[in-house]
C-alpha cells in the first residue's frame, strides 16, 4: 500500500510540475496581424482639505487606444504600437450647474496626440519606450501613462518595476482571471527635482495610494482599471493641503484584422521603417516647469525701486510677504542685478535684503553678497544678520556654507562677529548632516574649523562660544570632548558644555553620558555650581531615566540647599503632569511609594519654581510655554529659563528659549555668603535658542563699574535678542502621476521676529525686573499645479497671522518672603485666508477667490495659583505707593 501511494505522489508531483510549466508558458501577448482598439477614461480632481475653499472641479478626457504588434523576435518581445486617437477633453466643477465644459484642442495638440509611440514588451513587461524624444513634454507623459496600464505580471509576489510615476515597488495578487497591483508610491525612485526644510516639522506630509485591477483571459488584456490618490498637507495644520485624485480606466472594445507583422527582424530598422523620428524614451514621466508671464523680475524691480520705500517693521505680515517676493525675484535674478539691489538698498532695508539674498540660495545671489560683504569693514549687526540668516536656512547648501567659511577663515573682525559666526557654522554643519551631506569637504573644514577654534581658546568665553557651536552641529562624535568640559571646566565653561548636550536627541545621551551627569550632580570627582548639577539632573530626567537615577536625585534634595531643592522637586512635578514627558511613567511608577512621595521629601520651603502648560492644543500640535526660576537662597533670581515648544508627529522642536542669568548681586547687596566661598563677579547676561539654533550670548554688564556706567548711560531700551525675516518652510515636490499628468506642490512660510529683553534691576529699592517682548508675523503660500497638455490648474492658499507675546517678571526683595509676579499674555491676534483656484483650458481661464478673516482676543495665561496670590500683593502694594 505504501508502495502504491508513494507511487501516486510521484505522480502528483509530476502533474503539478507540468501544470506549472504550462502556466509558465502561457503569458500576455497580441496577436499578429490583429488591431486591437480600447476605451480610454481619464478623470483627475484637484481639491482642497479647507472647508472655507472654493469646491475643486474634474478634468476628464477619452480617448480611442490602438495597439498592434509589428514585430516578434525569436525570445518572444513584442514591438508594439500605440496610438492615440479622438481624443476629447472635459472639465467640470464641483457644485457648478449645468453640464460639463468642453475643453478646445487645437490643430497642433490633436496632431502630437495622435502620433504613436512603441513599445518592446514581453508578457506584460515593458522593456523599452520609443518616441519623439523633441515632442512636448506633457504630451508625451500623457502616452507614457496610458502605456504604463501595460505594466504587469500574471503571478503574484512583489518586484520593483517602472511606470509613469517612477521606478517603484509593487505588490501582485493573482485570483482566477483578475490581477490586483498595490503600488508603494513612497518607495519611487525618480531624478531629484524640488527640496525640502530640514526640519520635518516645517515640511509637507504626504500619503499617497496607488491600486490597480486588471482582468486577463485568453492570453489578452481585457481591462485596467487604475486609481491613484494623494493627500498632501501642512505637518502642522493638517486644514491647509490639497488632495489629489486619479483614475485611468482601459477596456477592451474590438479585435480586427489589422496590418501584418513586417518581416524585418532588426529592432533598429524595423523603428526607422515608421513615420517620423524614433528614439529611446525613459518609460517614467518628465518634470514639466511651467512658464510664469506675471513673475516679478528684479530687474523690473531696480526700475523703480528708488521710488519704493516699503515699511520694514518685522512684525507686521506685509513685511514677511514682501520678504517672500523677494526672495523669488532674487531666485530667477542675475548676479548683477542682486549686486546693484544690495548697493543702492537703503541702510534700513539692506538687512531685509541680506536676508532675502542668503534664503533664495542661488549661486548668483550669494556670489554677489561674498562680493558685497566685507568682514573687516561692514557694521556688525549687518554681519550677524547674514550669519544668523544662514544658521536659520531651511536648507543649506554647499555654497552657502563655503560662503560662511570662506568670510570666517583668516579674516580680521569684531569677537562678536566671530562668535556668531561659530555658532552660525555649527548650525549649518547639523543641517548638512541632516541632508546625508556630512561627507562633503566643506563640512568636514567645517567642523575642523570649530574644534581647532577650541583647542586654541585662551579665553573663557572663546570657550564657551565654540562648546555652543558644537552643541548646534549635534554631532555624536564630538560627545566625548563636550564631556571632557562638562566635568573639568570651570564653572561658565561646564555650563556650556552641559547646555550644548542637551541639544543631543535621546539616542546620543549614551550610558556614558548619564554616567558623568551622575559624576557632576552627586559630585563625585569635585564641586560644581548649582546651576551645573540642576542642569545635569535634567538631562539624567529627560532621556528615558533610570528609576534609579529618579530615587537618587529625589533623595540628593536632603543635601541640597532649599532653593536648589525646591527648584529639583517642582521639576519632577512639573514632568508628572506633562503628557508628553519621556518620563512620566516612569516617575509616575516610583511616586507609587510612600517612602519617596512624602510630605518630607516635597515640601521645601523655598520660593523657586518649575513650571510647564500647554498653550495650544490641537490635532496635529502641541505647543507649550514652560518657565524656571531658580533664586539663591537670599531671595535674589540667579536664572530665569522661558521656553516655547512645538511637538508634532514625534517631533519636538525648540521655537524659542531665552534665559537671563544674574550673579554676584548677593555679595554687592551685603548678603552673606557661606564660610569659605568666593563670591562670584557681578554679572548679568542672556542667552537665547530659536528654532534649535543656539544664538550667541549677550552680557548686560560684567563687574560692578560695567553695571554702573550702564546705569547711568541707559537709555531704558531693551536688548534686541533677534530681528529679522527668516524662511521658515520651503518645500518644491514634483509628484508624477500614473496617468501621465503632473502635480507640483510648492510651500513656503516666512517668519517676522522681533524680540527683546530687558533686565533692570533697582538697587535703592531692591526690585528686580525683566521683560522679554516677542512681536512677529507667520505668511504661509501652499499651492498645488495640475498640468496636463490641455488645462492647467492651481489651488494655492494663503494664511497669515500677527502675535505679540509679553512675558515679565517683577521681583521685590526688601521684604521677607520675596515678592513676586510673572505676567505672560498675548495681545489680539489679527488673522487672514484666501483661498484661489485659477484654470487655464484652451484659450479659456478663469480664477475664484474666496477667504476669511478674524481676530482672536487678547488672553493672560494663569501660570499657577501661588504666582496668581502673588502677583495680587505685589501689584497692590505698587498701586498703593
């Protein structure tokens, strides 16, 4: 019985064998000597993700498909031509009444249509595309996607092939007579056209599909049904996008007696022997680049641009759009004309146009500020607006970054200029990073340039400028030098080491990292200054901590001076009730225990705070303000840290932090200090993060005669943090679709700031006061063309919105307890939308615009209740003086 039944599997085996020979043999193919003629459907929407938009509208069209064989070579390659032929245009929009409107084609269209274009295929693989390779772009994309419906396999299984949309990876499923092929539209590869911000957070996000069905019998295409969507939208506001929608539809109308198979076999004259010229074409489509009539030129500009004197207030949204036209004047620009722009530019506008300049990021453009600016001559604050201007860039490039270099290496100027410079350079070399450009010379000069700067230091804050620098590049190889700081620097220069550790994303902060934080904050290899301890704590607590590193830091409060303590223990408070804190559950765990969560571990007497909320919350962002104070035991405020953050998608992004640091008041005051310890110098400076971007630290005064002269010859105008127009987003994707047509979403976003700081502190009557003023204006361009060689459409949008922001702190210490109030509100915030659809069809256009204002009111943040109760008695008493 065994015998016999291995007998038979035997024979199954040898069944299923021929079976699948069999089935292996059997592919796609069109008959000699037939015509096969196919309906062809096309349907195509533009529309908008904002409701208040105007509706978007349909493009469809049809067409006859005629395809034949030519040639069959021995291996079994088909030369097969397609044509196209009747084809009839439509458009129709949505909500509009009546019927849809036909769509005029003139002679010279209707002719390149209907010239056919050749294929080698073998199966359901298109080998090769021959065309006319000088024949209009858009129509021959058009033919590349209706071939592309030619593109398949009848076995199931995943491969990378090549269609109109690119060279992607694509899923089979094979069931009876039907095929289904699932296309990874994300994983096309194409020729790098367009860019993007570095930051993810500024950037577009993308979620296409792409799905198509097709029915074979008989060895014959019967019918493709093809539909491909694509939704684009700001990552931060999901409203303001576009989504696209395609579907290609080819079904089987007749097979007819048709030419004979020519009797040449040679490829190259079998395509010589047809009408017209033939050569190899790539099967995936080309980028088409519009031609803009009404772009603003330059060149037009300089014209009249004595007579033009713009109003350059930073914070007002006219402004920031006219940075952004500005900047595509100066995209399309020659470098002459940018020269004679920066010559003739008024000294209140020249920075405006400096700015402009370094974001368009056109070799002209920047050739004509490496000959414009002079390091050794030029006023400083133009010098650091260029180089802040680059540190901001939102995508930086080798260019821009060999002009930096080349205007730091060897040059002669201000420390300040070069101390923007370095943190300028560390910047660009992160962002370079981020591009997969860390190889590149430039870079490499770069971060020798840094790190030479360091070893070569002489003074203390040469120092700390170049331990900021390499806190911007965030490079995981220079982790071992800043630690070598952080544990044996002086206190000013272990500060900055440990502040530019803290830019490293999670994964950097490394076991050997958290093993010389512990070493810093328990004070293992010698003594710190509180502010450096405090500051390793918080790097211990916010990467993914140990439990242990919680319990031994809440446990350290014991030794701790009570401002110091208190300060620690509102930290970890403060992280209990942040949802998005890495450590929340952990810590939420460990306060589980009696023995750590008592009224003798939480309740230090001390005035110092910790304090974090969300501002606004909405689906896709989560923007918040925290705010530490830490003050010295005798109630004078050694450091305040205000911060502003965005979290969306994973991502957290720094928008501003600036921090005031005050030191030395206690010993000028007559406070005692501790037996044995020296008092520090008297000392008053700021230091400030924009958008990850460490800027350079500014001193108020140092020494007690610096505070003094600066007493008297103030002016009572606050220090200008940072002022001036940066680009925020800039985002150029070309998105081809399968159909042939073409999609180009374009994003930019301008951003206006203006924000300064003020410290003053009243010795005759002890009171300590600081304003920090944040003014600005945000301009957001979003649009989306549709081009195809019969219409083309854009959808754009435009948003804009103007803020103040006004944070102040206002402490009294002649009393006991100190006195004091923090006031954060913002002002009425004035916003704007329009939203415009333009078509353009034959020798029709048209254009809708519809949009919307508002203002949102004025609001005052209640921080928390004590600093509520607080600011109620200090405001009183000043009221009743």
């Amino acid at each position: 019985m065994g015998r016999w039944a291995f007998l038979g599997y035997i024979c199954l085996f040898c069944c299923s064998f021929l079976s699948t020979a069999k089935g292996s043999r059997w592919a796609l193919s069109f008959q000699p000597g037939m015509l096969y003629q196919y309906h062809y459907a096309l349907a195509v929407q533009l529309d908008s993700m904002a409701g208040p938009a105007p509706p978007g509208g349909w493009l469809r069209a049809q067409a006859v498909v005629r395809m034949h064989q030519l040639h069959r070579n021995s291996s079994g390659d088909e030369l097969l031509q397609v044509q196209i032929q009747d084809l009839k245009a439509l458009q129709e929009h949505e909500g509009a009444e009546g019927p849809p409107t036909d769509i005029a084609l003139n002679k010279e269209v209707q002719a390149e249509l209907q010239k056919p274009v050749f294929i080698s295929w073998s199966g359901g693989k298109i080998k090769a595309l021959y065309g006319d390779e000088k024949a209009n772009t858009l129509i021959t994309n058009l033919k590349r996607g209706v071939v592309s419906l030619l593109q398949l396999q009848l076995h199931s299984g995943t491969i990378v092939e090549e269609d109109a949309s690119g060279s992607c990876q694509v899923t089979y499923t094979v069931s009876n007579h039907s095929i289904v092929k699932t296309k990874d539209l994300l994983s096309c590869t194409k020729p790098k056209i367009g860019h993007a911000s570095v930051n993810k957070m500024f950037g577009i996000q993308w979620q296409p599909s792409s799905r198509s069905l097709y029915v074979v019998k008989d060895s014959l295409l019967q019918s493709v049904l093809a539909e491909e969507s694509h939704a684009l939208s700001l990552v931060l506001r999901s409203t303001t996008g576009i989504k696209i929608s395609s579907r290609q539809e080819l079904k089987l109308v007749s097979s007819t007696p048709g030419p004979a198979v020519a009797d040449e076999q040679n490829l190259e004259n079998m395509l010589a022997g047809t009408e017209g010229q033939r050569h190899p074409l790539a099967i995936a489509s080309l980028p088409f680049r519009r031609s803009c009539t009404h772009c603003p030129s330059l060149r037009s500009y300089l014209k009249t641009f004595d007579s033009q004197r713009a109003n350059m207030d930073v914070s007002k949204a006219a402004t920031t759009w006219k940075f952004q036209r500005f900047i595509q004047m100066l995209r399309s620009a020659k470098k002459r004309d940018v020269l004679q722009l920066l010559k003739r530019a008024p000294e209140e506008m020249l920075p405006f146009v400096v700015e402009a300049a370094v974001a368009a990021q056109t070799v002209p453009a920047l050739a004509a500020l490496s000959d414009f600016l002079d390091f050794s001559k030029d006023p400083r604050s133009l010098l650091e607006t260029f180089l802040y201007a680059a540190a901001f860039s939102p995508r930086p490039t080798k260019e821009l970054l060999t002009l930096v270099l080349d205007k730091l290496d060897g040059k002669q100027m201000a420390p300040e200029v070069r101390d923007t410079g370095m943190v300028a350079l560390g910047s660009l070399v992160r962002k370079m990073c981020q591009q997969q450009l860390c190889g590149l010379q430039e870079v490499e000069h770069s971060m020798e340039t840094i790190l030479t700067g360091l070893r070569s230091a002489e003074k203390e804050h040469e120092t700390v400028t170049h331990l900021l620098a390499l806190g911007n590049a965030q490079l995981p190889n220079t982790i071992p030098t800043l630690l070598e700081h952080a544990e044996k620097g002086p206190t000013a220069v272990a500060a900055a080491a440990i502040s530019a550790l803290r830019h490293f994303p999670a994964q950097h902060i490394t076991s050997e990292v958290k093993k010389a934080m512990r070493r810093i904050f328990h004070e293992k290899r010698k003594s710190y200054e509180k502010t450096c301890r405090l500051a390793a704590a918080e790097i211990l607590l916010d990467n993914t901590p140990l439990p242990m590193d919680v319990i031994n830091i809440l446990l350290a409060t014991h030794q701790l001076e009570t401002e110091a303590a208190t300060f620690l223990l509102l930290k970890v408070q403060s992280s209990l009730h942040a949802n998005h804190h890495p450590a929340r559950k952990i810590m939420n765990d460990i306060m589980r225990d009696p023995r750590i969560n008592n009224y003798n571990h939480f309740s230090k007497a001390g005035i110092s705070s910790s304090f974090s909320g969300p501002l606004t919350v909405t689906k896709e962002l989560l923007s918040t303000f925290g705010l530490d104070l830490l003050f010295l035991e005798g109630g004078l405020l050694r450091k305040s840290v205000s911060d502003f953050s965005l979290l969306s998608h994973d991502w957290h992004l720094r928008a501003a932090q600036v921090t005031i640091e005050a030191q030395g008041i206690e010993s000028m005051l007559g406070e005692n200090m501790l037996e044995g310890e020296e008092g520090p110098e008297l000392m008053a400076g700021m230091s400030a993060i924009f958008f990850d971007v460490q800027l350079r630290p500014v001193i108020f005064f140092q020494g007690y005669t610096d505070l003094m002269a600066k007493v008297l010859l103030s002016t009572g105008e606050p220090t200008s943090v940072v002022k001036g127009n940066l680009l925020l987003m800039d985002h150029h994707q070309v998105i081809p679709l399968q159909s042939g047509l073409q999609a180009v979403i374009k994003l930019q976003g301008g951003l206006g700031l203006d924000i300064s700081a003020n410290m003053d502190v009243n010795i005759w009557e002890q009171e300590l006061k600081t304003s920090i003023n944040t003014r600005g204006s945000i301009t957001i361009d979003f649009q989306a063309e549709l081009d195809a060689p019969f219409l083309q459409t854009t959808l754009r949008s435009q948003s804009e919105a103007e803020t103040s922001i006004y944070f102040d702190t206002n402490l009294r210490f002649s009393s006991s307890p100190v006195l004091m109030c923090l006031q954060l509100r913002e002002e009425q915030v004035p916003y704007r939308e329009i939203f415009t659809i333009s078509t353009s069809a034959g020798n029709q256009s048209s254009t809708i615009r519809k949009g919307r204002q508002g203002t949102l009111p004025a609001r005052e943040f209640a921080l928390h209740q004590a600093n509520s109760e607080m600011c109620h008695l200090l405001l009183t008493a000043e009221e009743g003086a």
